[in-house]
C-alpha cells in the first residue's frame, strides 16, 4: 500500500522544553540551575515560543509511506558496502516494511535563512532547532498512520513493535537515499535528493519503517558501525519497546 498525508503543522510543534535543551538553554530540561540563569532562560523561552509560533505559520508538513517487501528492500541496503548493521540483523525477520518520507516543507527553511541573512541568528538559530523537531516529529506522525493501517489489516498484535531507520546511521550507507528515492518518488510530496545525497527542503527525514515481534530489535549496539555513534539514540528506542513489552 502507498499512501500520502497532509499533516497539520501543530501536531508536529515541538514543545518549548525540547528546544531550548536542544539550545543548551541552563535548565532547558527543567528547573533552572541558579537564579543568575532565570533572567537568561526567560529571555531564551520567550525567543522560542516566538519561534514555534513562526514554525506553525510556516511548516506545510507531508508525508507518505509505501510498503514493500523483505527481497524488495534487500537492493537498498547495498549489499557489500555497509557490512554487518543492525538493520541487516532485523529486517529479515519484519512482519511488514514500509519506505517512508516526510517534510516540513520549504517556506520554512526559506525563512530561517532569511532571519540568518539579516543577522537574526537567535531567533534564526531557534527557528532552526524548532523544525527539525517538526521534521521529527512528522515522521513520528507518518510512523502512527502506518500503525493504524497495519491494526486496520490485521498485523498489528500486543507484540508488535515499530522502529524506523534512515540512511546515514546505524550502518546504511546514505547513498542508500538514491534508490530509496528511486523507489519511493517522494518529489509527490516536495522532496528532491542533491548531488550529495542532502534533502530539498532541509527538514526533511527518509527511511525505512519496520515491523515485527518486539524481541528482533532487542540488539546489542557492537556493531562496528556504533563504534563512532556518539548519539546512541537506539539505546532509547529499544528501551521504549522493553518497557512497553516487559521483556527483560
């Protein structure tokens, strides 16, 4: 199945905590540290509601997903190039998988760009980090419909967990995004795939949905691949899956 969506811009505006700890805002993930910090994390706060509220006049997100199978995504990886990953352990054993983009849509990356051309950086910076939350935020958006579908054709059970990957991490390589694109045509939704392999609009995600018995993506990251992977945001993923399955 392929199917496209209009997402609204609100159900992707990310909170105003998010962005000022992806700002490194003191006390952007809670309380602040010491007094001296509040004057300065009032002034950030109210820089970054500003920002939510340009990102949700400006955000046009979209989406699709298309399903395909097991030996149909095989091509994509790029057999030789990537060696061992942990999405070349998992998806042999997925119930269903899905290509994925989505997009926020360029007006908005056009204005981040004009706020840094007229030396606007904070309010640019903020809007900056405000949409790439958005863009996140669509793809967890596109991850839910494709969650409905899967429970609306019956291959949803108590058991079943989702994960996305995307080219560029956990060891697919990102010229992985040329056939994917080739496959998945997302220029129907406003993205387009540069001579380096960087999405138009910026704020913009790609990948692959995979869905399965909860306990195939119960791996350890000790692949060569997270070797450099400062980020780990895997860890929380699987995390999220154990505690919502209680496998130990």
């Amino acid at each position: 199945m392929r199917a496209l969506f209009d997402i609204a811009s609100d159900d992707t505006a990310p909170q105003v905590e998010q962005v000022l700890q992806a700002q490194g805002v003191p006390g952007g993930g809670g309380r602040s540290r010491s007094p001296d910090d509040a004057p300065r994390r009032e002034r950030a706060r109210q820089l970054a509601l500003q920002a939510i509220s340009l990102y949700c006049e400006q955000a046009v997100p979209r989406g699709l997903f298309d399903e395909l199978t097991a030996d149909a995504f095989e091509p994509l990886l790029r057999p030789g190039e990537i060696g061992d990953s942990p999405l070349r352990q998992i998806y042999p054993d997925a119930g269903a998988l899905a290509l994925y983009a989505v997009t926020v849509g360029e007006p908005v990356s056009e204005l981040i760009g004009r706020l840094f051309d007229a030396d606007d950086f904070a309010l640019a910076s903020m809007l900056d980090t405000a949409a790439s939350h958005g863009a996140e935020l669509a793809a967890q958006a596109i991850k839910a419909r494709w969650r409905e579908h899967l429970l609306a054709t019956g291959r949803l059970q108590p058991t079943t967990g989702i994960m996305e990957f995307s080219p560029g991490y956990c060891g697919w390589e990102v010229t992985a995004q040329q056939p994917l694109f080739a496959r998945l045509r997302p220029a129907e939704i406003g993205i387009a795939l540069n001579s380096s392999f960087l999405m138009q609009p910026l704020k913009s995600v790609s990948g692959v949905l995979v869905a399965g018995d909860k306990e195939i993506f119960m791996f350890d990251p000790e692949f060569e691949c997270c070797r450099g992977c400062q980020a780990r945001t895997c860890v929380d993923r699987i995390n999220s899956l154990v505690a919502e399955s209680g496998l130990d």
